[in-house]
C-alpha cells in the first residue's frame, strides 16, 4: 500500500469511480436480478446482460485493486466488511452502509497502528477488519438476546391482557338445552 504512485492512484480512481457510479445507478437492478432471477425475467428484465455488467465491472475493480493493494488485503475487503454488515444489520441498504463504514475504520486504524508500531500496513488493515467481524458476532447475539426477551416480554404483556379482559367480560348465562322429543 505504501508503494502506490500518484499515477497508480489515478488509474484506480479512473477505474473505480465510475464502476461505483454505474453501482449506484443501477443498484435497484443489481440486486433484483442477484437475488430474485425468475421474477426479474418475468418482468422482463435481461438478467444476462445485469449479471454480466455486474460480473464485469467488480472483475475490472478487484483486477486493479490486486496490481496495487495485494490479493489478501482485497479478498479481505471484499469478505470481513460484509460479514460484519451481515451480522450487525437486517435489510441491504443499512449492510452496505456497516460493510463501507467498517472498511472505511479497519483501513484508517490498521494504518493508524502500523506507522508507530512499524507494521506491516496491510496485515495490520485484515487483523483490524478481523477484530471489527470478530466484535460484531457478539454483538449480534447480544442484539437478538435482547430483541427475543423484548419479544417475550411483550407477548407476556398480551397474554395478561387477554386474561384479564376474560375475566372482566361477564360471560353469558348458560341457556337450558332444549327438552329432546321422546
């Protein structure tokens, strides 16, 4: 990482920005046509051509990414940031947005650290991505211990409603059976 020119970081930025830009326009599509294909078909969307562009523009990035960052430290962006988006959120926009934001963190304080302690810069970015995954696994568990006793805590709360509201309601009087025909 320390090694990379200013030329070296034009063609990066040549190559990522407007793959990130084609990812923002069409992010509805991508993720339409990645997670539900037959319904993407049958409305008529080309789910080869969406692959394909999909496909191609994240081959493109992570083959420059490789020349300048390494294999490990990209395969390490392209895994821990997600994983940690997928434990600490529910729906894709908020797990892209913990994806970047842990990225983003891993990279300044993993940086941050190897300077002083004289690390090796892209080792010290994957342990700190590893830490924040590592973190958000319990985090996680905490989160859903909580939400399952808020749960249980609720319907609790509705069961003792419905009981007392059984017992309030005056039940009918019980009318006599009809005399039977001898």
């Amino acid at each position: 990482i320390l090694g990379i020119t200013r030329a070296d970081t034009l063609v990066l930025l040549a190559v990522s920005v407007p793959v990130l830009v084609a990812h923002i326009v069409f992010y509805k599509e991508f993720l339409f046509v990645s997670f539900d294909r037959e319904m993407a078909r049958t409305m008529g969307y080309n789910v080869t051509f969406w692959n394909l562009f999909l496909y191609f523009t994240l081959g493109l990035v992570i083959a420059f990414a490789m020349q300048f960052a390494g294999v490990i430290l990209v395969f390490n962006f392209l895994v821990l940031p997600a994983v940690t988006g997928l434990l600490l959120a529910r729906n894709m926009t908020t797990i892209f947005a913990v994806a970047v934001l842990s990225a983003v963190i891993a990279a300044v304080v993993g940086f941050a650290l190897s300077v002083p302690f004289d690390l090796p810069s892209g080792p010290a970015i994957i342990a700190c991505s590893g830490v924040l995954a590592l973190l958000a696994w319990p985090a996680r568990l905490l989160h859903r211990r909580g939400y399952m006793r808020l749960r249980a805590a609720e319907r609790g709360r509705r069961v003792r409603a419905v009981r007392s509201l059984s017992r309030a309601t005056p039940r009918p009087a019980r009318r006599p059976a009809p005399p039977t025909a001898p």
